[in-house]
C-alpha cells in the first residue's frame, strides 16, 4: 500500500514538475522542482532597489538563473520572456548576474554549436573540403580550426553566456534547495494520503503549487486551490 502512495505522489508531482519546466524552457532536464519559501514575486524590488546580491533571496531571479538556460548557456534574446516574472528585464538580471562572476561569455565554439544544427554545418563543411561526419562538437571544431575568420563573423553581436564555476556552485547549491523542498512535499503528501486525509492533501498540494513562480495552470487561469479536489481525491482513494 505504502509503495502505491508514494508512488501516486511522485507520478502527481513528476507530472507537474514536467508541465512546468515545458512552460520554462523548451531543453533542460535538470529534473528538479522549484522554491517555495522565498518572497512572493509580487514583492520583487526593481533591479535599482535591490543590493548587490539582494536577488539571491528572491524567488523569481534564483529559478531564473538556475534554469533559464539551453543547454547550459544563457541567451540574452530569451531573457525577456522572464521580464513578467523578474519584475524587471530579463537582461538587467543577466547583466547582474554578469557583475557579480556568476556567467561569463560562452566560448566561440558553444556560440557556433547553438547557431548551427547538424544538417546546416555540413554545407560549410562540404564547401571547404572537410570530412562532414561525426559528432556536432567535431564537426564544429573542424570548421573552427579550418576557419576561424568564418567562426567569428558567425558569431557577432550574438551575446551568449555560461555559468562560471561560482555561477555553477550557486546554481548547485539552488538545485539542493529545491530538491529538499520537492522531497518535503513528497513526504507530506504521502502521510496525508496514507492517513486517507486525501482533501487535506489536496489542499497541502495546491498551495504549496500556488507559491511557485510557475503555477501548474496559471496560463489558463486556473487557481488550483480554488477549483474541485474530487478528481485528486478519487485517484487517491483508488490506491
């Protein structure tokens, strides 16, 4: 029975977890949920209000760094999609983020390796005489070490930035955060529903997904505490 509950809980949470890192990114897997704790994100200072490292306490900015990425690189044309959320430009925040050590410049051959997909570096390749095989990373490096001058007008005014190795130790450490905070839920969740406290459990859920700085169905307009608990309770029952 135990098994079976908890079971339930990691599918429910796995199942929410995915529709949120879909409306977030359209890559990452980093598996991990986010914070609730943190200030609401209506409260969120403008970027001129907060200290220094003031962000780092806010809720909205640490889920920016941790994840707005694409493949581990921060591009300043898809910060703005956070502007809503930050409560100020999403390229303010990386240039904070830039101030502060945390991300640095992507190097040329990261830049070349997000511009280009696979079928369109090999016209560049074949034009040059180049073995057109292999793995995406070779073939970059082979056009980059065959033309390096074609690298670097490939790359500009494209401002691509990765985490530093501080910038990654934050980021690890935020990972840490939210993983403590998604297992507290899971073990809630579990003795509710063990205990047959299956409206309770919804409830504990649905505020606990209502502090998220993405909400499950916030998109449709749904406040998941405000909507009927009977669909959640009737899966809980059937364990």
């Amino acid at each position: 029975m135990e098994w079976l509950v908890l079971l339930f809980v990691m599918g429910f949470l796995v199942y929410v977890v995915s529709k949120k890192r879909s409306s977030i990114h359209n890559d990452q897997a980093n598996g991990r949920d986010e914070f609730p704790v943190f200030q609401p994100v209506t409260q969120l200072a403008s970027s001129q209000e907060l200290s220094p490292s003031g962000w780092r306490d806010l809720r909205a900015p640490r889920l920016f760094f941790a994840k707005a990425t694409n493949r581990g690189v921060f591009d300043l044309g898809y910060a703005d999609y956070w502007d809503a959320k930050l409560g100020d430009s999403g390229t303010v925040v990386l240039r904070r983020f830039i101030a502060e050590g945390l991300i640095e410049p992507a190097p040329i051959e990261t830049v070349i390796d997000k511009r280009f997909t696979i079928d369109q570096l090999k016209p560049h390749l074949k034009s040059r005489g180049l073995k057109v095989g292999g793995k995406k990373p070779e073939m970059v490096a082979r056009i980059m070490a065959a033309d390096p001058v074609w690298a670097q007008e490939q790359t500009k005014g494209l401002e691509l930035y990765r985490r530093t190795s501080e910038g990654q130790r934050l980021a690890d450490e935020i990972y840490d955060s939210i993983s403590a905070k998604q297992g507290e839920m899971e073990a809630r969740l579990t003795m509710l529903i063990h205990d047959g406290r299956h409206e309770e459990a919804h409830r504990a859920w649905a505020e606990w997904d209502a502090e998220q700085v993405f909400p499950r169905d916030a998109w449709l307009g749904v406040d998941n505490r405000k909507i009927d608990p009977s669909h959640f309770i009737q899966m809980a029952q059937s364990l």
